[in-house]
C-alpha cells in the first residue's frame, strides 16, 4: 500500500532514494537546502516541500540522508516536537556512537530512530545487488520493511542503534584492505616486467574463492574456544614475513605485511 514518505538530502543518494520511493509508488515529499534538486523529482511527481521542517512532519516515516551527524541535528533538532510519534530512518553515514547519541536524542522525544547504511552506489539503489543495514527501533524496521525493500535487501543487524554502522564500516574495512594489497601487489609485479591488469585477472578468481573462507574463519572470532586452528601462528606470520621480503626486493617496502603479520597472529 502506498504511503506517504519523506527524503530529506537531494545529493546523489538521496535522490536515487526517492526515485525508489517514486517507482514503488509512494507518495514522497522532498527537501533538500539548495532547492534546485528537488526539481527533477517534483517533475516526476514528488512534493517539494519549502523548508526541512515541513519535509519531516508530511510524512510518518521519514528518510534522512544528508551529508553528516551535524548536518542532520542541525534540521532535525529544531523540529523535534513536531517529529514525535513518527519514524525517522537516518541513512546518513555517521560514527555507531552518532548514532547512538542521536538515538538518545529521539528517544526524549518519543521519536522511532532506526539508523541505516547504504551497501551499494546511488546507480546501485533498487538493483539486486545492493542492501542496507538497519539497527534501532526494530518493531518499526518491520513495520516499514516492505517500503525499505525498495531501496535494496533490508538486513537488520541488531537493536543496538551503532550496530548498523559498525557493520558498515568493518565491511568497508575489508574492501579497503583488499584494495591496498591490491595497489602493493601492482607495483610489485611490475618490477617483474607485470601488470596491475594481469595480476587483477590472477588474484579476482582467488579472492572470490577465499572470501567464501570468511564463515569458517568466524568461528575462531566468536568462538575462540571452540576453535581449532589450522594455520599455526608461527606458519602465517613467515608466509607474510615471506611476502614483506618480496616487497623490498621489488624496490617497494611498505609497512603494509608488517601489521597484516601483527593483526592476524600477535606476532
Ligand atoms: P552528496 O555530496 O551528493 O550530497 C550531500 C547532501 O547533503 C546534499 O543534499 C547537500 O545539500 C546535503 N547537505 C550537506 N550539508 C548540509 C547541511 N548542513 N544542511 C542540509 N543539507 C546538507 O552526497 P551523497 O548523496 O552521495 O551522500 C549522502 C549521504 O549518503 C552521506 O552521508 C554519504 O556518506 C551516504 N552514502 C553515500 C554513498 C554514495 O555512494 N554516494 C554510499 C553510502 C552512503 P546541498 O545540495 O544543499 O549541498
């Protein structure tokens, strides 16, 4: 059933949100502080509201993906009575303890927060291959599932309102770890006369095929008791000292390996 639905943040992503929202069918009401980017959305049949507050008290869910924790408390504050009973979902990326902190914020003043992070690019929004985790106010998560659907696959991740961050950034962790041994491995293999491009082709099938490792390797985090260990501490940290020599032979020293070799085995 359609309902009615409010986007506060025009930028890149937050307009690919409420073209979500629009497809889905709902009745979206926008805001965004340089008034000209609500244009193309009034066109294609959204309401542009005059001002941050009147944005937030048109709907009973309300989206907000601005630019930032403080840009966010800058126009939800002032609004805060009028917020109270709705739903407010802050796609907005900030720190779990922001989210946390706003959450105290909402819940003085009867305001369900739910916070959000977007896993995908705004041309991702709506596609297969994107999801969002939630965290918060769960009952109203559910409640308004199906609308959330439209963005990417919901996945809720805890009641704890930082949880949906935390799982954000320990993601986004992974891929930056993936890309700086990636940009080692370039430069690497072109002191051998290689390519970045040929080595992406080598070490794509390989890393897709550890990723599905990641599972089994939970046990040893969750739990470490009940964990036994196949690689000795002592084999991984020579096989990344192993990696760290080929580096400096490459005219290429990095500290890279060295936290790599602390972080995995403590040695
Ligand atoms: P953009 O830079 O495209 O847009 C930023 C938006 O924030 C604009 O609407 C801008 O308004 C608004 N804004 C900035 N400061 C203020 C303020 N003080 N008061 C009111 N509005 C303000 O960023 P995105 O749309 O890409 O990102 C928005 C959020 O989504 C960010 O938190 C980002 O981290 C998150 N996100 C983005 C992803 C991406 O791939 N783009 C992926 C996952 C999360 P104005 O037009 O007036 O400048």
């Amino acid at each position: 059933t359609a309902q009615r639905v409010s986007v506060l943040g025009l930028g890149a992503m937050g307009t690919a949100l409420a073209k979500a929202l629009l497809a889905g069918g709902h009745q979206v009401t926008v805001w965004n502080r340089t008034a000209a980017k609500a244009e193309a959305l009034a066109d294609a049949g959204a309401v542009a509201a005059a001002t941050a507050e009147e944005a937030l008290t048109a709907s009973d869910l309300v989206i907000l993906c601005l630019l930032d924790d403080a840009s966010v408390r800058e126009h939800v504050e002032p609004a805060a009575a009028r917020l109270s009973g709705r739903t407010v979902v802050n796609l907005t990326t900030t720190t779990p303890e922001q989210a946390r902190g706003l959450g105290r914020w909402a819940a003085e003043h009867d305001i369900a927060l739910i916070d959000g992070g977007i896993m995908a690019v705004p041309a991702m929004i709506g596609t297969p291959g994107a999801f969002v985790l939630y965290s918060g106010a769960q009952a109203e998560f559910e409640r308004y599932r199906q609308v959330l659907e439209l963005f990417g696959k919901p996945e809720f991740v805890g009641a704890d309102l930082g949880a949906a961050a935390m799982y954000d950034v320990s993601i986004l962790g992974g891929m930056y770890a993936m890309f700086a041994a990636f940009q080692q491995g370039g430069l690497m293999v072109r002191s051998v006369g290689g390519s970045a491009a040929r080595l992406a082709e080598l070490m794509t099938p390989f890393l897709q095929a550890m990723a599905t490792l990641l599972a089994a390797d939970a046990v040893g985090i969750d739990m470490p008791e009940d964990f036994t260990q196949v690689q000795s501490d002592e084999f991984t940290a020579a096989a990344i000292d192993l990696i760290d020599k080929a580096a400096v032979e490459s005219g290429n020293p990095t500290e890279l390996f060295g936290v790599l070799r602390r972080t995995l085995t403590g040695l």
